[in-house]
C-alpha cells in the first residue's frame, strides 16, 4: 500500500460549482448531484374548541415524517416536479435518495396522497431546498449529500431568493430568529434533533410554515394573481370585478403564480409582512385630534413620528364595549352598549383572534394593568371568577378587600379600576374555556419609577410632572401597583394564575420580556386612570405608554435584527362624529338610519341609507365559490362607530434602520381592518377565500362585489371602495380627481389628489 | 542500435521481478436495499494479496446495466480515482488501491477524471473517510437515471449505503494474466532471439 498522497491543491470541482452556484438558484448546473435524506416537519393536531372547559382541549405538535412524498430535482426552478426531471417518493421514514446529471433545488411535493407521521393530509403543500444549501453539504458532487426538505428549509431558499442572502446568512437569520442555538440543527427534520430546546423551536416555526406553504399551494392550484396575492384587492379575476375602477390591476397583477412566488406571498398575504411579536397598546375615548399634535402626549407623539400615523382610522362602536369585541373578533356580536352581559357574552364558537392563534400554533397574552393578586387555585381575575358583579354594571370583579389597597397618595384602589370589558378576550366562550386561558392573562405596570427590563430608569419628560395639583399631572390619580405586590407579599399570594407556579408579580409583561416569553401577540390594557378614561389623565396615560414602550424597546427581541416586532398604539373609540366605515351598518342609535358611510365621487358624505332588519345573507364561505349561509347578529338597539381615533405604528425595523420611519397612510380602516391584518400578518386566513377571514372583517371590496345581491347594507353605497373593509397595506389607490380628506375629528393630515404615491404601508419590512 | 535494445531487455526483466502478481479480478457489491454492483478490472495485487494496485480495464454494471452509453452504442473507458481524506476531494495522481476489507476502500470509478470532472454519466464510490466522517458506496448511471425518473423515478439506477461493515463486499481474483509488461518482456525476448538468430544466418 502506497502511502505517499499527493501534494494538497484546491478542489478544481469545488471551484467549478461554486462558479455556476453563483449564478443562482433556479437553474440547473453543470454538475451531477447525488442526496440523500428526509423530508420532515411537524405534526400538529390543532385545539378543540367549545364553549366549555370540558368540551376543550388543547393543541399538540409532534415531530414528523411525510411518507409517499414526491421528491425532485427542480430543474426548471418552478417549484413542482414536472416531467422529465429526476425524481423518487420517501419512503415509510420519510427517507429518500435521489440523484440527478445536474445539480438543480430540490422539491418535495407533499400532496394528498402522502402522510404525515401516518396521518392523511388534507391539502398539498410543497418544501424546497435550494441549490446553495445542496452545494453546502456536498463534499464533492459524486459522493452524496445529505440533504433534507423541510419547512424550514423552505423558509431558507426564501430568504436566499428575496432577501438577497446567502446561504449561510439565511441559516443563521433563520436560527437567530426562531431561536435554535445549534445552527447545525435548524436544518434537521425534528426528528433527529437531540436538543429539546432546539428541538421545540424548530416544530414550533414548522408549524407555522406549513400553514403557509400550505396555503402557498392553494394560490397556485386555484391560479391566484399576483394582484390578488399582494393585497390589491380591487384586482381578482371576477366577472363583478369592475374594471372602471381606478385601482384596478395594472403590470403584473394578472399574471398567475408558481410555487417560489407564491410562497412568498404566503408570508406577506395582503402585502402585509410576517411579524414574530406585535404589542398593541389600547387607550381609550380620546378622538384623533385630542392625541396626535397634543402637547399633552408628547411621547405617544414622538413615537408616531418615528413610526407612521394612521390618518382615517374608525371605531366601530360607542361605547366602549363593542370596540373591544370587535378587537376581538371582527364584530361586537349586537352589543352597543356597556350594559350588564352574560358571562361570557359570545358563545357558540364563534371566530375570533385568540382561537385563530391557538389553532395555528401561536401564541397570545393579554396583559392588565392593576390586575388583582389571586390566591393559588382561584381564577377570580379570569375565567370562572366568582366575585363578577353583573348587578352593579357587570364590568369588574369586586374583591372585599380591594379598599384595603391604597396608593402612596392615599386613594384606594377602586373597584372599577380595571375594567374587565377593556379585555377583548374574556368575552368569548370558547377562548376563555381553553386551557391556555389563564396562563394567557397577565399583569402590567407602567408605575412611575419603573426601569426597564435592563434595570435601567425610564425617563420621563412631561413637564408639568412634578405639578401635584394638576389634573393632567400622571400623580393626580392612584399609583396600586406598588400596593398589590405589597398585598400578595402579606397575604401569601405566590401565583396569580391557576396551573401556573410561577411567582406571582406585578409586572409579569416585563418579567416575560427579560426572559423572551412574550407572546406573538400581546394586547396590553391600562387600568381605567392610565388608559386616558378618566377626565384629565392624557399626560397620565402618555407616561404609562411610555413606560410600556420604553421596556419593550430595552428588550432582547426589540433589538434583534432577525426577529420583526411591531408596537401598535390606538383607542378604543374617538370622542367625535359618530361615524363609522369599512364595512359596518349598523343603524345609527334612535336615528332610523344605517351607518353607513358613503361618499360622492369627490369624496364627501352623503346620507345614509335605510335602517336593515336582521337577515340572511348567502356570502362565499371559505371555498370561495359555493355561498353559504351567514346570519349576522341582530342589532335591535343599533350602533354606530365613534369617529376617527389614533392609530400608530413604530416597528423595531424602523428602530433598527432597515426601513425608515415618519410614514403615514390616509386609507379608511377600522378596528375590523386590523384585525384583518393581524390575520395576514400572523396567517389565519387565506386571502383567496373571503369565508376564512373571521366575521365582519371579510367585508372587503371583493367579498361585497361578489355578494352584492345579498348584503343590502351596502346597496346604498355610491362608491364600495369607502365602505369596504381593506388590510392595513396601502395598496388602495384613491381614483385620479378625488381630493381626499380627513373626515371630522381627525387631525390635520396631508390632502391628497388621486392617487397618494408618497404614502407607504406602515407595516413594512423591506 | 544493438546497445539500445539490450538496455530495454534488463529494464524489463528488472520490471518484472519486483511484480508480485498480474490478475483480473471481479468484484461485487449488495446494498441494503438488495441492488448490486458488479464488475471486473485487471490490477496487480499487493499487501499480501489484501489489496490491488495498477487498476486498469474495468467493467462496471448496476443491477445488470453495463456503465454504458444509453443504446449499448460505444464502450466508455472507465478509470479510477483515489479519495484523499486530508484534502477531501479526488486526486488523479494518487495511486488507487482497492482492498478486499471493503472498509479501506476510498476510490471511485467512473468514466471521467473525478478530479477534474463533476459530471461523470457513471459512478462508482466506495468511501470510508474517518477524518471527514464520509462513509458511503454510492453507484449512479445518471444517463439511465434521467430516462428511467420520466416513468418511475430513479431509485434502481441510484444505489447508496452508509456502510458500516463492509460484508456485502466481495473482490476476487479470478485469474492471473500476464501484465503489459510481462508481455512486452516477453516480446523483446522472442524479438531477441529472432535477431540473434537473424545475424547469425547473415554471418
């Protein structure tokens, strides 16, 4: 045996495919290729809901191998193994090898025929592999690599096509992101990561990629548009669509999509960007031109200047309380008052936001500020609680010993402090009834004094701060939170929630900050004196926003580069005219007449259309096509919104610098847009199917013109566009010739003429 | 001239006493999954008869299908390469020895210079690199490959193991034949004596 080698010298084939590689990722190249592998994800097994805790049960997630899936090299790029191109089917373990004369991605298509750890698949979906992460794990291209098709590996050929990164930076965004420490396991199917904390990231972000690759599939099986996949919602392909409308699809916008494509729409449904943690700060009864240019809220001012100012945002309901159901779910259920409701009110498992997280595999907190400590084993701040007064008002829960709890400046914590009606999620049936619920619900503080999650002090600016006898001064009303952990510290009180060992503590949202276990979706509640409630407590309430933000801005996520992090601050409801829009029509109270908003061609309001009876309307549910019934609620006492409020957006990407700030967008949107764009931002519907969006938020331009005969409520409508609800993104181009303004009640924005092309989505991320 | 040619006749009898052996040799390989490689390739055995060296004349088939070109039109002229762990890539200057324990085994064979040359239409590898952490026989006919994956996939023109014990390998040699260089010796002799028998009858 000879044991002489030959001198070391550079791979000549190494450099001959890294010099194709460069030249991208969907072509074939000049190189065979041999892989080897798994193709693997996550099983997940969504929530039960019902409106009782018995009937409920939770989500489970498993790691996963797909069987009988069709793996390819895709040799035209396009996503799909199509004919001639070298492809195999995984076996029982979800195994394969494969190979092929040119090096080329890789597709698995994962249709109905496969299995996911055994189990059927209801809808196709497709994982890639790009080529640079075949070329990654090649030693030399005649031996073979071990490559595997996953939906994270998806998410990296992603980030390489429209990002502009490379492989490795796409790897250790990817990592970074979800949190998998070991980047060597970002790419293993589930089941061969040894490390449970690896592990539980990687099946947790595997489950929320399937959705959308998923749905991906969907767009491209159904021949969805490039003008319907990003949010021009005025474009689809229908007979109704009419093309006189100056929005209308222009460029590409009818052009079909293939699979890369689509999948990149289905992280952007509605030209609304992925977000991994939104916060959204709610105060309330305060009209736009109260806030936005108050010197009394110079804070919540500085922050929509950094970030971007919603011009024509509505409430959907006055008084409060519908305004958060709506919050909620996209509907106040024919609630129009603060009136006594049953506990809790919307039964029937109807669709809202906390069980759309929960069955996608995300994550959602309510936090409350001068939320009561409770003894372990009791859910008195929550569901099952036992003090609820329904006979004083039904709006808190009363404590014997809450006068007992009295601030530095010696007023006692009032029993309508916190304001249970200000939580959007207590009142659905069957999101109180699931076993997350509890955990769920957490404490805030915003005192004066606190410090931020680093343990540094938060400034505070206001001028008049130190004016004790000032109604706008934040002292001029109790300060409990101090008073409430004493109160838990004398009386034992070590967990505040069922189930849950953790200490008990009055800021659980700062705890959860320091420690990253914030939820993807954060709503955060003031008590009724930092929420701009109560007369004479603007500067009050600035102060608490300041506070909230300042400690989410000092946060490890804030700062990370890789991880997109919205904070939204609005109201409940404006103070002004009591109108309303984007596809709500109620009547007006004691009026006779429908709310609807409708406008003339040149923009101003006209009269409003006749009070409705409660109907059935026959919409296109969630094939799309096929009508189904939908009863709305019946509003026996009518409603009608409570004009335009503030509505800010200040993301950790404009922080960072990778977007700029000081955006604004003078669209109509309402509390049923938002949570329409919490469905595209956190992918919870699908934009092909009107039925999927939840309630009234699916009343969009499309949905109306495809339902025209049967909603009645829009009959009166001069121009649809107004009355339509649209996602947060912008896209809507007011026609040429229309001088848009502001309505009453807002502050003073820019007046545009047509179309409005210096204005952004105040989402974005690119 | 005369000088010249006795010069060759002492290289050549040199040559041939320090070869152990010249034999052809058949060898064979059963995956996992039950396909198999088979072949022959002449070599002079070394190490005790444990190993081959001087590879020539090799013949390939994956399950029964001839390294060949689609048709059975031409003969392509296979040649072996050695897998050098300490640069991780295939070298055509490295001399290859193929062992009869399958786990020192680090060559390929195909129909290109797997140095230079990343698109073989055929390959066979049989690696077992511990600095790397490679250990795997792959057999490939990408040209079958690709006309069989239109109808049915690829998997019987893709064979790939991860071996860890080597028991399915089989090399044995089947007979011994002269070498090039015995023959050419042996030429030069008869050659040798023609001529001296030649100069005697022109005396």
């Amino acid at each position: 045996m000879n044991s002489q080698l030959e001198p070391v010298r550079p791979s000549k084939i190494a450099a001959a495919v890294a010099s194709v590689l460069a030249l991208g990722s969907a072509s074939a190249f000049a190189s065979v290729s041999i892989v080897q592998g798994v193709v693997g994800g996550a099983y997940f097994t969504p929530p039960v809901f019902a409106d009782t805790a018995a009937a409920s049960s939770p989500a489970t997630t498993a790691a996963s191998v797909y069987a009988g899936a069709k793996v390819c090299f895709d040799l035209n790029g396009n996503g799909a193994c199509d004919a001639g191109e070298p492809f195999t089917t995984t076996t029982s373990t979800g195994s394969f090898k494969l190979s092929s004369s040119t090096l080329a991605p890789l597709v698995a298509e994962i249709s109905t025929s496969a299995t996911n750890n055994g189990n059927p698949i209801t809808s196709r979906s497709v994982f890639r592999v790009n080529a640079a992460q075949i070329q990654a794990a090649t030693k030399s291209p005649l031996l073979a690599a071990t490559v595997n098709i996953t939906p994270l590996s998806t998410e990296v050929a992603l980030a390489i096509e429209n990002q502009g990164l490379t492989y490795s930076q796409a790897v250790a965004n990817l990592a970074q992101r979800i949190g998998v420490s070991n980047t060597s396991n970002l790419l293993l199917p589930p089941t061969q990561i040894t490390s449970p904390s690896d592990q539980d990231a990687v099946i947790k972000e595997s489950v929320i990629a399937q959705g959308r690759l998923t749905l991906a599939a969907k767009f491209v099986d159904r021949g969805d548009t490039v003008g319907e996949l990003r949010g021009n919602l005025d474009c689809p392909n229908v007979a109704s669509f009419d093309p006189t409308n100056a929005d209308g699809c222009t460029g590409t916008d009818l052009d079909t999509v293939a699979i890369p494509a689509a999948q990149k729409y289905a992280f952007n449904l509605e030209g609304m960007p992925q977000y991994d943690y939104v916060f959204v700060i709610i105060e309330e009864n305060e009209s736009q031109s109260a806030v936005v240019g108050s010197g009394k809220a110079p804070y919540i001012n500085s922050v929509l200047t950094a970030g971007g100012l919603v011009y024509n945002y509505f409430s959907t309901g006055d008084p409060s309380e519908p305004n958060y159901l709506a919050l909620g779910g996209a509907d106040d259920w024919g609630q129009t008052g603060d009136e006594a409701l049953p506990y809790p009110a919307v039964q029937g498992v109807k669709p809202n936001l906390w069980n759309a997280m929960d069955a996608v595999g995300l994550t959602w907190h309510v936090y409350e500020g001068s939320l009561w400590p409770t003894p372990a084993g009791t859910q008195q701040n929550v569901a099952g609680a036992t003090s609820w007064n329904q006979a004083t008002g039904g709006l808190w829960f009363d404590n014997p010993a809450e006068s007992s709890i009295k601030g530095a400046d010696g007023i006692s914590y009032g029993g309508s402090l916190r304001a249970v009606k200000h939580n959007p999620a207590v009142w659905y049936a069957d999101a109180a009834a699931q076993p997350n619920f509890a955990s769920n619900s957490r404490s805030v503080s915003g005192a004066y004094g606190s410090t931020d999650v680093n343990g540094n002090a938060i400034p505070y600016s206001y001028p008049s701060n130190t004016n004790s006898t000032n109604g706008d001064n934040y002292t001029s009303a109790g300060n409990w939170d101090n008073a409430l952990q004493a109160y838990a510290t004398t009386n034992g009180i070590t967990s505040w929630w069922t189930g849950n060992s953790q200490p008990w503590t009055v800021d659980q949202f700062k705890a959860d900050l320091q420690s990253g276990n914030v939820a993807n979706y954060n709503f955060i509640v003031p008590d009724q004196d930092d929420d701009m409630h109560n007369p004479g407590v603007v500067p009050r309430a600035d102060y608490w926003v300041e506070n909230i933000v300042a400690k989410i801005e000092s946060s490890a996520i804030w700062n990370d580069p890789t991880k997109r992090v919205a904070i939204v601050i609005t109201f409940d409801e404006g103070e002004s005219a009591t109108t309303a829009c984007c596809g709500w029509n109620p009547e007006r109270s004691g009026d006779g007449k429908a709310q609807l908003v409708t406008f003339t061609a040149g923009g101003a309001e006209v009269s409003s259309v006749s009070a409705l009876p409660p109907y059935t309307e026959a919409y296109m549910g969630s094939g799309g096509a096929t009508p189904v019934t939908f009863t709305p609620p019946p509003y026996s006492n009518g409603n009608h919104g409570h004009g335009v409020t503030t509505f800010g957006v200040y993301t950790n990407q404009i922080a960072l610098g990778n977007v700029p700030g000081g955006n604004y967008d003078t669209d109509y949107y309402s509390h049923f847009s938002f949570v329409r764009t919490l469905q595209d931002i956190f992918g919870l519907a699908d934009p092909g199917q009107p039925g999927t969006y939840m309630n009234r938020s699916k009343y969009t331009e499309t949905f109306i013109n495809q339902n025209a005969t049967v909603l009645p409520e829009f009959a009166g409508s001069a121009n649809p566009h107004f009355d339509a609800v649209r996602p947060m993104n912008h896209v809507y181009q007011f026609p040429a010739g229309v001088t848009h303004v502001a309505p009453a009640g807002s502050a003073t924005p820019p007046v545009t003429v047509g179309p409005d092309a210096n204005q952004n989505n105040l989402w974005r991320t690119q | 001239m005369n000088g010249l040619v006795k010069t060759v006749v002492v290289v050549a009898l040199i040559g041939s006493s320090t070869v152990a052996s010249a034999s052809v040799f058949d060898f064979s390989y059963v995956f996992a999954d039950g396909q198999q490689v088979t072949g022959d390739f002449t070599g002079t055995t070394t190490n005790g008869g444990q190993s081959v060296t001087n590879i020539g004349n090799i013949q390939v088939q994956l399950n029964g299908i001839a390294f060949a070109p689609v048709g059975g039109v031409g003969n392509p002229t296979l040649q072996a390469n050695a897998w050098v762990p300490s640069t991780a890539a295939f070298s055509d200057t490295a001399p290859v020895t193929i062992y009869a324990n399958g786990a020192l085994n680090n060559f390929i064979i195909s129909d290109v210079d797997a140095a230079t040359s990343a698109s073989p239409d055929y390959e066979f590898g049989y690696i077992n690199d511990s600095t790397n952490g490679i250990y795997q026989v792959v057999a490939a006919n990408f040209l079958q490959s690709d006309s069989f994956s239109k109808a049915e996939g690829n998997s019987t023109q893709l064979a790939l193991d991860s071996p860890g014990v080597a028991s399915s390998w089989t090399l044995t040699e089947v007979t011994a034949v002269p070498l090039p260089s015995t023959l050419a010796l042996l030429a030069s002799g008869v050659g040798l004596f023609g001529l001296r028998g030649y100069r005697r009858r022109a005396a």
